[in-house]
C-alpha cells in the first residue's frame, strides 16, 4: 500500500553518522576521514558497513556522482532517472561488482543477507553533500505543509503527521 511504502521510506531514513559505526535502522555507516592524498584532488572516499538487512536509504549527491565497490557481502542497489520517466535502474551486486550512481540522482544500497556487508564509495567532488530524500520531505525545518505532503503522496494528513513525529 502507499503508506507501508510512505513509512518505509521515512522511518528507514538515517539520522546520523559518527567517527565509529553508528547503527541507524540497521545502517551502519563510517564517516569518511581525511586521506591526506585525496586532499586537493577534488574526490571524496567513504567506506559503508551495512548492518544485516540494513540499508543506506534514499538519497542523493547534488554535487557528485558516486561509483560504490562491493568488498563483503551482496547488495541490492538502484537509482531512479528524473522525470518523466522516473525509471529505477537497479541490480544485486556481490563482492567485487561495481555501481554508478549518476549525480543528483536518488538511489538506494540495502544489504540483502543476514550477515554484515561492506562497500567502498568513491565521490567525484571533495564536497558531494547529501540530501536523504526523507529527512529533507518530513523532518524539514519548518514543516512542509501536511496539506502540501497528503496531496503530493496520495495519502490522508494523519499519515503524513505520523511520519513528520517519527522526526
């Protein structure tokens, strides 16, 4: 239904990152660290532990485009062009296997096994922000509307105040 797909996408969101693993609904993520060879270079590096069954949830890079490596585990990955297509272009990918996620496009990682995995992003920018589709949508400071947020998802207010309280 729109709602299970609604509160999937808001509660899976991840509300911080931190120097050790920090589990967030069962993502686990490294800040990247300053790699003194990468200073200057204008990339950035990130290594991504994924709980079991957890996911790094749809986001975007408004400034980079994002090739992630597999080296544990397998993931279930994809991105979604712009309008009006809107087309998800996913796969699995094992260890070893190789993604591109275009720049300021949403896409997704989820750790598809019961055991952790691990994967390498390369960014193309020192600076690629990130924009997690449902923090900016339902934790937005001041709130969007719930008139505005009903109407956009098809779904009644008092779904979307639930969601906008999990923030």
């Amino acid at each position: 239904s729109k709602f299970f797909l609604l509160a999937l996408l808001a509660l899976s969101a991840s509300h911080a990152l931190a120097s050790d693993p920090v589990f967030v609904n069962g993502f686990a993520c490294k800040d990247p660290k300053t790699i003194a060879g990468l200073n200057t270079l204008g990339v950035s590096l990130a290594r991504v532990d994924y709980a079991p069954y957890g996911q790094n949830p749809p986001h975007l890079h408004p400034r980079a485009t994002e090739i992630l490596t597999v080296l544990e585990g397998s993931l279930y990955v994809g991105f979604v062009t712009s309008n009006p297509e809107n087309k998800l272009f996913s796969k699995v990918l094992n260890k070893g296997d190789v993604f591109v996620f275009p720049q300021g496009l949403i896409h997704f990682q989820f750790n598809i096994e019961n055991n952790e995995a691990i994967a390498i992003a390369a960014l193309s920018s020192k600076n690629p922000g990130v924009i997690t589709i449902a923090n900016a949508v339902f934790g937005s400071k001041q709130t969007i509307s719930d008139d505005i947020l009903a109407k956009a998802f098809q779904v009644d207010k008092n779904i979307v105040d639930h969601i906008q309280a999990q923030f």
